[in-house]
C-alpha cells in the first residue's frame, strides 16, 4: 500500500477562513464598537452566509494570531536598570505578622 499516492489524491482541505476576505472590514467595524451580532447580520445583507459565534471566533483567533508591534523582552532590555532603595521595615514572619 502506497499511503503517498493516496495522499496526493485526496482532496484539499480549506485552510482559511471564509471570513479571511472580510478581515479589515470586520475589525474597521469592530472599531466602531459593533457587536458580533451585528456584523454577522451585515455581513449576511452584503452575501456571506455566516453566523454569530463563527464572527466571535474568527475574531478572537485573529487577534491572537495578530503580530505584535514589539517585543516585550526588547521593550524591558531598554530600560535602565534601577536599584531599589533600602527602606526600614520591619521583619515579617511567615504569616507576615509583625514580630
């Protein structure tokens, strides 16, 4: 049994979202505070046959997936070093109670 030729002959599957078109038009009206209601209603007026929760979830896996504009770890290498200044206090215990 050959499995490569018969992987090569099945077909594809969708990848992508059928939402994937719409992606700046869904976020431009989730900027304007639209809910997820009323961009699936809007976007089935304008042809794409859709619903509430794929929108809800089209959208939370796009900004998750989204790039970030910098690197948290460049951001915190940046910044001067600061050493804490000694202040009196007193001594906890393990319960943080005064002793």
């Amino acid at each position: 049994m050959d499995l490569q030729k018969t992987a090569e002959a099945e077909t594809e599957r969708r990848t992508r979202s059928k939402l994937e078109p719409h992606r700046e038009a869904i976020f431009t009206l989730r900027r304007k505070h639209w809910t997820y209601g009323e961009i699936a209603k809007w976007l089935n007026e304008h042809g794409v046959a859709i619903t509430l929760s794929s929108v809800h979830r089209f959208c939370e896996r796009a900004v998750a997936r989204r790039p970030r504009n910098i690197n948290p770890l460049q951001d915190v290498e940046s910044q001067p070093l600061s050493v804490p200044q000694a202040t009196t206090q007193t001594k906890k215990h393990r319960f943080n109670l005064d002793i």
